[in-house]
C-alpha cells in the first residue's frame, strides 16, 4: 500500500543545513499496524509530515497505492488527504457546535457526498465502533471514550487508505490509553485499518505489529511483533530504545 524510498528532508539556509531524514525507505502492507519510535529529534515526526503531504520531502519518492504523493499539485493536496488519509489527533479535535454524527461526516460533507450517502456511511462505521446511540449527541454531552470512538470513526468514514496518528495517546491518563489503543487495535483487525503511529511510548507501541525506529534521521532497527505476547514484545521494545542511547527518557 505504501511505499517509501530515499527519503529525505532538508531544513535551514544554504550555509546553516539540518538533515532530519536521511534516505528512509520501507514499505507498509495493506492491513498493518506499524509504530515509529525515536528520541525528539530522530525524525518521526517530520516523517509522518512528510507522509501526510503536511510536509514536502526535499527527495526520494512516496507512493500510497501506486500514486506519487510527492508530485500531487499543492492545490490537491486538501481533498487528497480527506479522501485518502484519516488522522487521529491528540486531543482529538472535534468540533463542540457540531454532533458526534456531523464530525464523523464532516469531510465527506465537504466533499459534497449526499446526504443520504453520509448518513449511511457514518452509521455504518459508528455501528462498528459502538456509538452510534451517541450520534445525536454534542461532544461535550459524551464521555472521553465516545469522543476517542467518534475520532476514530471520522479517521474512517470516507474509507480512507491509511489512518495515521502522531502521539494519540500523548494527553490520555493511562486508562484512556489504554482505550483508545484497544480501539485502534480493532480497527486493524476487524476493520482491516492500515495504521501508522508514531509514539514515545513503547507500552503503545507493543499494540503495534510492526515498530521502525530512527535515530538521528536514519531506520536504527526494526521490530516484528509475529506470535509473541504483548507483554514480551514490550520488553524487547525496552531493549530496543536502550541501545538507541541519548536520552532514554524522551523514548520510554
């Protein structure tokens, strides 16, 4: 589904150049939950800018399904990533003027799918994540675990190729971590989501199949999650960010 090769970005003047990427290649198979990993500065974070076209890679190519997501003309890149990529934030960025049903339907309100079209599609997915008798309802009239489902659900909706998502549970007491990383997990399984996460924290990352780790721009290792339990791929996940060195402390 996705195929990344040689990329690079560059930031700074002609004299005074950062190098944030240096030539990252990998390739993510449709159905996948991968985790990037690294302490601040590695690059995950411009990585998945770059992946997202929030950010422009100074070289090397990126492909999601067979197109050229860095040749896409700037005056496209919008309705591309509303109907190719969903994103799960954060805070998870829901509008308070407007119901659980009309964010969820929100980008393919903007893309003037009708009504009928909209409705169908955002039951169909509430139904999956289990809110769809909260769909009438305002986020501030919901719990935290409704507005992690309805984030989800808006991350979906337009049957988005790859859903990405930069430190999710970064805010989230480890309860609502927890939740949310259950969530996307079911997402991956039973509603075959290809999922790209970048995190710190390797008890989320454990959720992943697959975790890439960079240091100072470059893949440093990599992590097949295969048959082992969660709570032994952990521990290799452990391992892993101490031979990174530098700060342990940004990466655990």
């Amino acid at each position: 589904m996705l195929h990344i090769k040689n990329i690079e970005k560059y930031y700074g003047s002609k004299n005074n150049v950062t190098k944030a990427l240096d030539r990252i290649s990998f390739d993510v198979e449709d159905g996948e939950f991968i985790a990037i990993m690294g302490a601040s500065g590695s690059g995950k974070t411009t990585l998945l800018n770059c992946i997202s076209t929030i950010d422009t890679a100074s070289a090397g190519s990126i492909l999601l399904d067979g197109e050229n997501i860095t040749e896409i003309p700037s005056g496209e890149l919008a309705r591309f990533r509303r109907e190719r990529l969903g994103f799960v934030f954060q805070d998870f960025n829901l509008l308070d003027t407007l119901t659980l049903e009309e964010n969820i339907g929100l980008s393919l309100t903007i893309n003037h799918a009708d009504a009928l079209t909209v409705q169908k599609k955002v039951h169909d997915v509430a139904i999956k994540l289990g809110i769809e008798d909260a769909l009438s309802k305002f986020p501030y009239q919901v719990s935290g675990g409704q507005k992690q489902r309805a984030a989800c659900a808006r991350a979906m909706v337009a049957g988005q190729s790859l859903i990405l998502a930069d430190e999710p549970t970064g805010a989230l007491d480890s309860k609502s971590s927890k939740n949310l990383l259950e969530i996307m997990t079911r997402m991956n399984r039973d509603m075959n989501a290809t999922i790209l996460m970048v995190t710190h924290d390797a008890y989320s990352a454990s959720y992943a199949s697959r975790i890439l780790f960079l240091k100072d721009g470059r893949l440093f290792n990599e992590l097949i999650r295969g048959e082992r339990t969660r709570t032994v791929f952990y521990h290799e996940i452990l391992d892993v960010l101490a031979l990174l060195g530098g700060d342990i402390s940004d990466v655990i």
